[in-house]
C-alpha cells in the first residue's frame, strides 16, 4: 500500500536523524546568508553526515550496545545509514582548512563523551542541569563557529554575538523537548521543568526569543525583509512552545519543533 510505504520512509526519515541533520544544514545556510559567505560542498556533506552520525549515537548507542544480536530491522536500516554516514564524515574531514578541523575534534569529543563515560565522571547527558547546555553549544559552535571560520573569516564581535544568539535559539527549541520527556527523566538530571516548572519554562523560551528579536533590530540591524522574516520565525517559534503538549508526543518534537531551521531557511532562500 502506497500510504503504509510513504509513512514507513516518514518515520524512517525522522528516526534515522536525517531531518535533524537537514534541520542543522538549514541553521548553517542561514550563517552563510547573515555573512555573505559560500557554503562550500564539503563543509555542507561534512555537516550533514556528521549530524546523522551524532545523533544516532546518540540516540541508538545504549540499544545497540546491550542488543545488538536482536536489533530489528529498522535499527539495522539506521546503523547501515550511521556507516555510510562515517565513511562520508572521513572523506569530507580532510577538505577542511586546519582550524575547523580543531573546531570538528572538539565537538566530536563532546558528543563521545555525551553518552560515554569518563572515568569516575558520569556521561555529559547525565551531568545535572547540563544536557540542553551540552546540546545549545554544539548545535551553536557547528552551525556558526565552524561555518565562519571554514570560510576563513575573522572571528569578530559580530560572530561572537550571532554565536550567542544561536544558543539562545537552539537552547529555546529544546525546551519543548525538556517538557516531552519531563515524566521520563531521571530527577537527578535536573532539567528546565523539572527546576522550574512546565509554565515557566514556556515563559522562558518566549523571553529568548524575545531577546533574539532585539538583538536582531538594535544590534545587527538587520533589513527590514531579514526582519519580518525572523519575526515571523520567533512567532511560530513561541507558537510551538506554548503548545506543546504535556502528553508525550514524539513527532510534535521530533518533526515539528525541529522543522522550524527548515522553514527559516527556506523563507530566507525563496524571499531573500
């Protein structure tokens, strides 16, 4: 049946991280834009295999490491992927220049040791309060940091403050993930919710963005095209913030949360 393949290649699609990782490449097109700089064909693949990769780890580590004689055939479809994904991480690798290689050793280091380990020190996902800390930084230093200065510009204070404004961003689209998973993780983890409550971390998420619209109007100034459309971004934005709903919904998160980069940067491509 038509239906049943088309939702089969859906879930497939957001389970195996690849729309987290076009969701990623969308945030580095909209870097590009901000400094009028190329987006070159290897940093794009880099990127986007890179993204595939992290988050499956991420994602599928823990199942694959105590199941791996038994995995379905679905987990096997991603781990086929996830390899394919690493071959294309090696090759992209070395077509970039030496300080984003620096940039890319860091960031792996993070998401390694995000679900692994150190020692007496528990992973960085369970460090208390730090998990959408952990997730803001990387998603900010990948999408910004990394496409800035593959491109050989200067890191100055306007790509300090757009790296600032990028974690504000990707801190605030996790929060929906904070409330979703809110009856399931550990308390010891000591997220948004847990600390503050489902209200107020809906109240916080609107305040960031209230902040990205400032920082937008009196510091890059931006034109009043760049505007509107990043207004109407931080509206739909607080829109799926506010709604998101208590009961665990996968894909409201999973699909529509992280579909926002994706509208953005296509509003950016069709308009702009």
């Amino acid at each position: 049946c038509a239906v049943n393949f088309i939702l089969r290649l859906f879930k497939f699609y957001v389970n195996s991280s690849l729309h987290v990782a076009v969701s990623v490449l969308s945030l580095c097109f909209i870097t590009t834009h901000t400094f009028k700089i190329s987006f070159g064909k290897n940093l794009h693949w880099f990127i986007f295999c890179a993204s595939v990769l992290g988050y499956s780890y991420v994602k599928y580590f823990g199942i694959s490491k105590f199941y791996y004689r038994s995995l379905t055939n679905k987990l096997k479809e991603i781990q086929i992927l996830s390899a394919l994904c690493f071959l294309g991480v090696l090759v992209s690798f070395f077509g970039l220049n030496t300080e984003a290689k620096l940039i890319v050793l860091f960031l792996g280091t993070v998401t390694l040791f995000y679900e692994i380990p150190f020692e007496k020190v528990e992973s960085l996902r369970k460090v208390r309060g730090l998990k959408i800390h952990i997730i803001a930084l990387v998603w900010s230093l990948t999408t910004v940091l990394l496409v800035v200065v593959n491109a050989g510009i200067h890191i100055d204070t306007k790509v300090l403050l757009k790296l600032f404004e990028r974690f504000v961003f990707v801190f605030v689209l996790m929060l929906p993930f904070e409330i979703r998973d809110l009856d399931l993780d550990d308390i010891r983890l000591s997220t948004i919710p847990q600390k503050i409550g489902i209200i107020k971390t809906k109240q916080l998420g609107f305040f960031g963005l209230l902040l990205i619209e400032l920082l937008e109007l009196f510091i890059f100034k931006q034109n009043e095209a760049v505007f509107v459309i990043t207004t109407f971004i931080m509206l739909v934005t607080t829109f799926l913030i506010f709604k998101t709903p208590v009961k665990r919904n996968i894909y409201y998160t999973a699909f529509w949360v992280e579909a926002v980069p994706i509208l953005w940067a296509s509003l950016i491509w069709i308009f702009l």
